[in-house]
C-alpha cells in the first residue's frame, strides 16, 4: 500500500512538472506570437474607420515619460503633459532631466503646434523651448557652455512610430536614437 501512495504522489509529481513546463511554453509561445503580430499590424494598412478611431483615442490629455542612456554613463529622462486637441493643435508641458555621472541638469519644457496621424505614424510640427530649472543648468547656460535652445533648433518636425494606441495607453518609438515613450491617460 505504502509502494503504490508514492507512486501516485510521483506520477502527480510529474504531472504538474509536465503541465508547468506545457504552460510555460503556450505563454512564451503567445509571447512572440504577440510581437510577431503587433509587427505585422503596424505593417498593414488602416482603413479610414480604423484612422478615425485612432484619432479619436488619440485626442486629450496624456502624461507621457520616456527615458534612454546617453554618452558617457549618462541618462536623459523626461516627463511631460500633452494636449492633442480635435483641432490638430497640441500643447506640451514637462522637465528634461540630463543626468551625468558629475551633475544633473533639468529643465521645463514646453512645446507647441500642430500634428497629424497617419497610418502608424505621429507627426509633429513643433514649436519648442526649454528653460534651465536648477542652478548647474542655469549657470551652464550663463556662460554659454550648454543651452539647449541653441543646440537644438526651437522649431522641429517630429516623426514617431505608434507602436500602440487604444483609449488609454498611447506608446511611440523615436527615431534614432530609438526610446520608447510611454503615454497614459491622467
């Protein structure tokens, strides 16, 4: 009796090992599948009901933040607030924060202008300005070592992959250097 208990309690063993391993496997195989299927999405053409409700969800108000490495051991981080209005006018507001291994520089920014939706890609015709918000920006700025207004032109055209866009979860991919910005409903 004591021989046939373990054996049951090591084919019931087995088992559940078996049925993990199996479960483990559907799920990474949804995994790529997934992937695999966002990328043929993004591939395939919209109809002009699916652009309009792309639109539409991507219309209001976003709290956005995107974060990459940078030379030299660095990190440029921002968060922001955007407003696409039904109009094709948006209105950005945040901080830049540059981290670097000696100082951490930060900066609001703010951006306006008009954008447009088409297919999986957003655009954006960009009025831009960014002003030093802590004493090393500021003083850097000061003495003419860093502004990022003179380093990057205060107008822009902005192209940005949509890699997802439904009613609450917004999601782009910049050009080179590629980051992702990850956008969420306030």
């Amino acid at each position: 009796m004591a021989l046939d208990q373990t054996t049951t309690s090591q084919q019931q063993w087995r088992s559940r090992i078996i049925a993990g391993a199996f479960l483990s496997v559907l799920w990474l195989g949804s995994l790529y599948s997934t992937e695999a299927n966002a990328q043929a999405e993004r591939r395939r053409p919209i109809t002009p009901t699916e652009q309009a409700t792309r639109q539409h969800n991507l219309e209001g108000h976003w709290q956005c933040h995107q974060s990459r490495a940078i030379p030299d051991g660095g990190r440029l981080s921002t968060r922001f607030n955007t407003h696409y209005r039904e109009n094709h006018q948006y209105q950005t507001r945040g901080t830049l924060t540059i981290a670097l291994p000696q100082q951490r520089l930060t900066y609001d920014i703010s951006a306006h202008g008009r954008w447009a939706l088409q297919g999986h890609e957003l655009q954006e015709d960009a009025q831009q300005h960014f002003e030093p918000s802590n004493p090393a920006a500021r003083q850097l700025a000061q003495n003419g070592q860093f502004d990022p207004n003179r380093e990057q032109a205060s107008s822009s055209f902005n192209r940005y992959d949509v890699i997802r866009l439904d009613a609450e979860t917004l999601v782009l991919r910049t050009p080179k250097p590629h980051s992702m910005i990850q956008c969420r409903r306030p």
